[in-house]
C-alpha cells in the first residue's frame, strides 16, 4: 500500500467537518441528527486510525479516533442507549490499550496512544459515576494505571531521546 497523502488529509477533513456538526445539533438537543453526524465522523476516524497504523504516519489520529468514540458515546446516552454508549466507550479504551503495546505501529503513534489513556479514562470514569457505578469508574482507573505502568516499563530510556 502507498501512502496518499490527499486520502489522509479527506479523511481528516470529513471527520472534523461531521463532527463539528454533530457537536451543533447535539448543543441544540436535536440527538437524532447529532447521532448520524457522530456516526460519520466515527467512520473516518476509523480511516484516519488506520492509515496512521499502515502508514506509520499521523500519530495524532488516535485522539481524533477517540473523540469520535466519546461524542458518540454522549450522544447514546442522551438517547438512553446505555448499553451500546458503553461498548463504545470500552472499544475506546481498547483501541488505545492496543496501540500501545502494538510493536509494529510507529513509536510516536504508540506514544499518542498513552497519552489518549488519560482521557479514555477519564471519560470512563465519568461515564461510570454519571451511571451511579462508583465501584465500576474505579475499575476503570486502576485498569489505565496499571496499563500505562506497564507501557512505561518496556520503553528503553534511549526510546525517548531525540
């Protein structure tokens, strides 16, 4: 596969423009048009993820990925689709966890990855309060600090240099 330049940059544009949508319809509580918005954007996240994954370029793609999960997450749960906001929070916390200990993508988008923990889970948690789950939201945070330790851990000094 080549890289196209032109096919990232779509990708990007498409996915700010249907998200910067979204967030007007879902500020005016019109959630059903908000839903579609989200849902588009999440799809070219989706692309932008993984073209940075094939490409080995555009590490910043994981948090355009993860915003995209959390906006629709929000969305679900205005419409009191609880279940599948949290799939799609967990696929959130998931995709980062596998990014990062994933040898064969870029070491700055494994990187981006650890830095998307902190706020994957700090959405979880609020997501988990939000639900009176106290015990859950916990879960969650000792998960993501368990998970960046042992991300750090494997990282060899001179990995960070330069």
């Amino acid at each position: 596969m080549t890289y196209d330049h032109q096919n990232y940059m779509s990708y990007e544009m498409g996915w700010q423009l249907h998200s910067k949508a979204g967030n007007q319809k879902f500020q005016a509580h019109s959630y059903v048009d908000s839903l579609q918005a989200y849902r588009r954007a999440m799809a070219l996240a989706e692309l932008m993820l993984k073209t940075a994954k094939n490409e080995r370029r555009h590490p910043e793609a994981i948090h355009a990925y993860v915003i995209a999960c959390h906006n629709l997450a929000d969305n679900l749960l205005k419409i009191e689709d609880t279940q599948a906001a949290e799939v799609t929070m967990q696929q959130a916390f998931d995709q980062v966890i596998d990014v990062m200990f994933s040898h064969q993508y870029s070491q700055c988008l494994r990187m981006e990855a650890s830095k998307a923990l902190k706020m994957v889970s700090l959405k979880a948690y609020e997501f988990y309060q939000h639900l009176g789950q106290p015990k859950q939201a916990q879960a969650v945070f000792q998960k993501a600090a368990e998970q960046a330790q042992r991300f750090f851990s494997t990282l060899q000094p001179q990995s960070l240099s330069a």
